[in-house]
C-alpha cells in the first residue's frame, strides 16, 4: 500500500541449512564454497501486485545479523 510515497511489503526471515558460498575461486574455501549450515536467508515480497514472486536478501550465519541487515536499510519501519 502506498502512503505518503512510500510503500509497504512484507520481509522474511526464514531459517535454512544451505548456505551458498561466492564460487569465486579467490575466495577463501568457508566463503567460496557452498556449505550445509544452520542459517538466516532474508526473503523479500515483490513489491509489484501483478507478479507474486519474491527476491532474495542474503543469508547470515546468526538470526542478529539477519535482523540488524533488516532494520539498516533506510526503508524500514517497524515488525509486525
């Protein structure tokens, strides 16, 4: 819904166990390769009502640093 030219849509923190590694081969391994972890991926709604799809945010080893990602974009509001 947009209000005073600003939008609103959902984020989610979902906990995973796959956590993708860069596949770039001057990465160190722990970044580089994909490992099967306990993590947080951040998932986003779309904001456009006429696809329903969503977009990836990231994913973090610790649900903080998931949250702190969350609530340090400058869009952010509030939980619901």
């Amino acid at each position: 819904m947009i209000y005073d030219k600003s939008t609103e849509y959902k984020v989610y923190i979902c906990e995973s166990k796959f956590f993708p590694g860069s596949g770039d081969y001057e990465d160190e391994a722990q970044i580089q390769n994909d490992r099967y972890i306990k993590c947080y991926e951040i998932v986003y709604e779309t904001i456009s009502k006429e696809i329903n799809s969503f977009s990836l945010g990231g994913h973090y080893e610790k649900l903080e640093e998931a949250i702190k990602e969350v609530e340090g974009y400058k869009q952010f509001k509030k939980w619901i």
